[in-house]
C-alpha cells in the first residue's frame, strides 16, 4: 500500500516501472552538461542522482529542494541543502555560473518570481537550463502541477526575463513512443472509471492521493504489459529537436546579459 502512494514526482531509478520517466529526466541532465560552466546551483535537485550527474564537469555544483535529500555527498565538488522556492534569498545575486532546474518550475505557484530569482542569481552571461512537460501531450491532469506550459506560453514565460533564448523539445525515439501510446490506452481506460469527471472538478489537494494511486498501479500494468520495452529504454532513447507541439518536454537554454 505505501509504494502505490509514492509520488511519482520523485523519480529516481529504484524501480523499473519508473524508467521511461527516470530516463526522460537523465536525457536532460546528459544535455545540460555542454551547457555548464564554473559555479552551478540545481533548483529542485530531489534525491540528488542529477549531482552525481553534473558533479564531473563543473568546479562545484550545489543542490537545493524543499525536502532534505538522503544525498551522501560524492565529493567536496557538491552539497545540498534546503530551501522553500520560488524564494532564494540566502543566495547572493550574480553567484552562479550554470542554474539547472528540471521539472520544477511547473509545481512554483509564482512562476515568474522563480524566473526572477534565477535571473538575479546567475552571473552576466550565466545561463539556466529549464525543463518542463508540455502541456498538449498530458495525458490527464495532474494535481502536483500548478500549471502546464504550451510552446508559446512556455515562449511568453522565458522571454519575461530574457532576452537571449533558446528553447528546443524532447522527444522519444520509436521505442518511446510505443510505450507512450501504451501509457495513453491505459489512461482513457482509466478515465472512463471516473463518470463524475473527478480529476478535474476536485481540487488539486483532494485529487493527489487517488491519481498517486492510480499513477502507480497504472505504471505497474504498464510495466507487466511492456516490460521488454521498460527495461529497454534508456537516456539516449529521448532526443533534441525543434519545439513543436508533439515535443514531451521543453528544454530551455537562457542567458544573462552581460550589460
């Protein structure tokens, strides 16, 4: 009973089911690493599997979440320590090098105030590595999620304190696709149980431990009815490539300006 109430924000690799989504998230970090550069902080770090990640390639890397993560810390290179977001005010302006934040800016009520706070961080010509799902290919409402982003409101958001930007998407090779379309059968089978359109007239609060439910058993048969295709999806699976409305993900690249 515990495991079907694990949030399936929190992904890390304990369990195979979790794996198209785990190696969704190790793509990104495998992306970010040409990016990076001297001092780098990551905003929402969870259980801090993307420091060990990062940690080779920049002179020392910090992680912060919400949560204290049960993180042993590989090296003087890297640390984690706690902090409540959008807020970074224990974090001096014009310190970091690199800001990786992957998947977090989507569960930040004050999205713009994250984005400000980024911005005053980073060093002229810094940059920050973003991530977030793109809203046209959920699959159902997750209530973990104050929003979702479209291209062009994903556009509007970054642009708000940016001027240079780059913004690509992520997808998934066939393998990926496969089981996405897998996953989507198994949603709308799902969704024909709920006759009182529950997930979208609860509030967010009541709706997260019946979808943490249902997520988890959902991955559970997923992984029964494809685990050839979980065991066999890996980081290199996913890729880079224009933004479009089919991408999974969004994968932002801003800079800082120097003036």
């Amino acid at each position: 009973m515990i495991a079907l109430l694990n949030t399936a924000e929190r992904i890390n690799d304990s369990y195979q089911i979790n794996s198209y989504v785990f190696q969704r998230h190790v793509f990104a970090y495998k992306a970010a690493i040409k990016y990076l550069k001297g001092l780098v902080i990551e905003l929402g770090c969870g259980t801090g599997y993307g420091l060990e990640i990062l940690s080779p390639y920049c002179d020392w890397i910090a992680g912060v979440d919400k949560y204290q993560p049960d993180y042993k810390c590989i090296n003087s290179k890297s640390a984690v320590f706690r902090s409540y977001l959008p807020q970074l005010n224990n974090i001096g302006s014009n310190s970091f090098n690199t800001v990786i934040c992957f998947q977090v800016i989507e569960h930040i009520e004050d999205d713009v105030l994250l984005l400000n706070e980024i911005h005053r961080i980073l060093k002229p010509g810094g940059k920050v590595i973003l991530t977030t799902p793109n809203k046209l290919m959920s699959l159902t409402r997750n209530p973990h999620h104050i929003r979702e982003y479209t291209p062009e409101t994903m556009k509007e958001l970054v642009a708000s304190n940016f001027k240079i930007y780059d913004i690509k998407g992520v997808y998934g090779n066939s393998l990926v696709m496969q089981y996405f379309e897998s996953n989507k059968i198994n949603i709308r089978k799902f969704s024909r149980l709920d006759i009182f359109n529950l997930q979208y007239r609860l509030p967010a609060v009541l709706w997260k431990i019946p979808y943490d439910i249902a997520n988890n058993i959902n991955r559970f048969l997923l992984y029964q009815q494809n685990a050839i295709i979980c065991d066999c999806i890996k980081w290199n699976d996913y890729y880079l490539d224009h933004v479009g409305n089919e991408c999974l993900d969004f994968f932002v690249v801003a800079e800082k300006d120097i003036n």
